[in-house]
C-alpha cells in the first residue's frame, strides 16, 4: 500500500485558485518513496490576491509561464501512474 500526503496552496482571494501543488508519495512504512512540487497559475493572471503574492513569495509575471490547475492535475496524476 502507498500513501499520498497532498498539499495544495491556494489563491486567497474569493476564487479559491490553487498555485501550489506540492505532493509526497509514502510506502507501506511511511518512507518517501517521491516528491512532486509544481506552481499554477490562476485562470484570470489578474485573480492573483496580494495575500498570496506576500505569504508565498510570487509575482504574477513568474506564474504566467505555468500550467493551469486544471492543466497541473493532469500532470500530476500521470506522474502519480508511474509509481
């Protein structure tokens, strides 16, 4: 059996975007088997909340190159298959 600690920082502001997805995979004892750690941006750049700019240390302009959530999800779970 293998075990996900799942971490996923979000958007402060009322849409609830996440910006950060942040993952460990565990083994049946409870020992990192893989890390995952990838930034989003939010569907509307402009939704980006001054709170989460200062609490994670972004700007706009560095997310803009980054998949959406959406987009990210995907991503992740073909990287979670390969375990």
């Amino acid at each position: 059996m293998k075990f996900i600690v799942l971490d996923i920082e979000w958007n402060t502001d009322d849409k609830k975007e996440g910006v950060e997805l942040a993952a460990c995979l565990l083994d049946e004892r409870y020992n990192d088997i893989a890390d995952y750690f990838n930034r989003m941006r939010p569907e509307n750049m402009e939704d980006l909340s001054k709170e989460a700019q200062k609490l994670l240390h972004l700007k706009r302009e560095y997310l803009k190159k980054e998949k959406t959530f959406k987009e990210e999800w995907c991503h992740f779970t073909e990287w979670l298959k390969s375990y």
